[in-house]
C-alpha cells in the first residue's frame, strides 16, 4: 500500500529554506534530489505486460537513485540481498551493534567522514582480534557491517550493525566453529571495554586533543549489543533485507504534514518498543534528516576478512563445499511484476525527458503497441 504521505513532501514545501538548513551543499543536493523523485521533472518510462491475456500499459516517472531516498531503496535492498544469499553457508550467525556514546555527536556533525570510518575499523579490530583468540574461536572471521545513524526520533545515534558467522577459518583452511552454542559469540563486558580503548586510542592517533571530551567517553560504560545466533540462513537474509539499504525514516511513518508540521511514528525503546506519535515543524524535520545524510563516496555497508571482496571468492565456495550451501526458495523480483496481473513482467517500450510523455491519443497507443509487438 502506497504511503499518503512523503518525504519529498516536505521537502517540496520548504523548497525556499532548503539551502538554509543544509549544513554544506553535499546535502543541499541530495534534498534537492529526493523533492523531484518520481516526478516529470525527471522523465520517465512506458512500461507493458509482457503476459498475453494482460498487456496493460503503465507510465511511470524515474527514480532519483538517491541512496538517502525512501523511495529508491526497495529495488537496491532486493538485488544486494540476492547477492549475499549466493554467499551463505550452514552455519550460525550473530548480530552484533557497536554504538557510538553521545559524547562524540559534536564530532560526528564536525567530521562525519572520520567518526564513521573509525567506527567500522574498530568494530572489525575487535570482532578479528576475539575470533582469532584460541579461548574463543581460533581463526579467521568474517564481518559484514551496516551503518545507521539515526535514532527513532531522528536524532544523531551512530551504530553499526554486524553480521558475524559463527566461527572461522584455520590456517589449514578449515572451518572451525566458536565453541558451544554461546548466546553472545564473544563476552560483551570484555568486547566494550576493548571497543571503546580501542575507539579512543584511534582518536588520538588522529590527533583529536579534547580533555573534555576524553574524560565524558570515560564517565560511562560503552556497550556492544549483541543478539542470540540466527536460527537459520532464512533469518539472516531477512535481516539483511531490514536493515542493508535502510534510511533514517521510511515514508510509512509519516502521519500527517499539516500547518507547517510533521507527525510520525516513533518507537520507545525503554518501553517495550512501544509506539508513539512525535511532531515537529518542518524546519526541524529537515534539519534532522539531513544530520544523516553520508559524506559523499562513503561506503555504508562493508564486508570483511573471509567475507571480504579478496577473500569471499576462495574461501565461500571453500565453506559451502564443507559446510553445505542453505536450501533458500527463489526469489521474485516484485519491482518488475505487472501491478495489475501480479504475473507478468513489465517491458519498457518508452522513454521520455522532463519534457513528460506524449498525448495518449489513438494513434500513440497503435505505435506503443507495435513496439510492444517487437521487444
């Protein structure tokens, strides 16, 4: 069901103020963008049922691709997801969260690039380092790395979100499970204090010298969350579905956009995940979602040691050989499914400029019919 109310909305509203509320012109670009997705601004397609008994014709507007849209990410997630379930092998996997203490907010807003990327290298320095301890596991992991920066409210909350198999690979290139069915992989008291040691000492070798700032990272314990194994590969492919090309608010929970304000749905964690409406003015909103928008050209999801790019093409077929590969029904790609029939595939047939599609006249449909004949 398509949501009444957008993003872009908003956006479009505050059309005049956009430039105001951007901190650099990076996200003065990427606003821009996501206010004419889908729009005639862009152009778009013609698109036909290939079934026989349907040939309905639809015309749609193109996307704006934005990895910060709503709209955009549904198709990305679906063609990332079928990717990675090539990669999986029968063995359990964690989910484990590093999250940034609000302390380094300021820091996050002043240097994005450098916060972030600290992050990813530490929670792989210690993810490698446990897995690798003979107490533990003993060998070589694997990692993949998702990161959010938002909280229910749209506030900064910098976190990554990892998914860790369940052992490792020895020197002799053999599979070698961590030890037991352990509810937490490795101990999370033991993996926070190494993180946030490690996440410091990262700050200084960058020659960050705040004695405030240190002395607030020290005050309270940082804690890596760590989740119960997946109970099959079932699970970790809708993981990553949720969570992969995720944005800091989907165009669902959007209540209402009123009188210069808007109302969405947050959840409260400290209350069972229960749900709540939040207003705020458009201004704000904007003002809010732009805090997470990337840096241009950064990487926001990261694969790493047996699951790297390097290492992944020896060493999964390597595992599935040994371990077996996971028995998934295939998928359908339900982006280019006829809306109307829900069985045919959908054929583009024309495309067209911002200029916006030609008059449907009789003689159009003829010639929209004769290009269906020949595709």
């Amino acid at each position: 069901m398509n949501p009444v109310h957008e993003v872009a909305d908003v956006l479009r509203h505050r059309q005049h103020r956009l430039r105001e509320l951007c901190a650099n012109s990076w996200q003065l670009r990427t606003l821009q963008a996501l206010s004419v997705c889908r729009t005639a601004a862009l152009g778009g397609h013609i698109d036909v049922c290939n079934k026989s008994d349907c040939k309905k014709i639809h015309i749609s507007y193109n996307s704006c691709r934005n990895r910060h849209c709503p709209r955009c990410q549904g198709h990305k997630g679906e063609e990332w997801m079928q990717s990675r379930e090539k990669e999986l092998f029968r063995t359990s996997y964690y989910h484990l969260v590093f999250t940034l203490p609000e302390a380094l907010n300021p820091l996050a807003l002043y240097r994005p690039k450098q916060v972030y990327s600290l992050l990813f290298a530490t929670a792989w320095q210690v993810v490698n380092g446990f897995a690798r301890n003979p107490k533990f596991i003993g060998a070589a992991p694997g990692m993949i790395a998702i990161l959010h920066t938002w909280g229910q409210n749209l506030s900064l909350h910098p976190h990554l979100h990892c998914i860790v198999p369940g052992g490792g690979v020895t020197t002799s290139g053999k599979w070698k499970a961590a030890r037991g069915k352990n509810k937490f992989l490795f101990p999370v008291k033991a993996m926070s204090k190494v993180f946030r040691a490690k996440y410091v000492q990262a700050l200084r070798t960058k020659g960050i010298e705040d004695a405030q700032l240190y002395k607030n990272l020290f005050s309270k314990p940082w804690v890596v969350y760590c989740k119960q194994p997946f109970f099959g590969p079932q699970q970790v492919v809708e993981y990553l579905g949720r969570y992969t090309h995720k944005i800091a608010i989907s165009n669902h929970r959007i209540r209402s956009i009123e009188n210069g304000k808007v109302t969405f749905t947050a959840k409260d964690y400290r209350k069972g995940g229960k749900k709540y409406p939040l207003t705020l003015s458009e201004d704000e909103f904007i003002r809010r979602f732009s805090l997470h928008i990337l840096p241009r050209g950064f990487t926001r999801i990261r694969h790493y040691g047996i699951l790297s790019s390097t290492l992944k093409k020896v060493c999964i077929e390597l595992l599935q050989q040994e371990l077996g590969k996971p028995d998934l029904p295939e998928r359908t790609d339900v982006h280019l499914l006829c809306p109307v029939c829900r069985k045919g595939k959908l054929v583009t047939i024309w495309r067209f400029h911002q200029r916006g599609p030609p008059p449907m006249n009789d003689s159009f449909l003829n010639l929209l019919m004769n290009l269906e004949k020949k595709s």
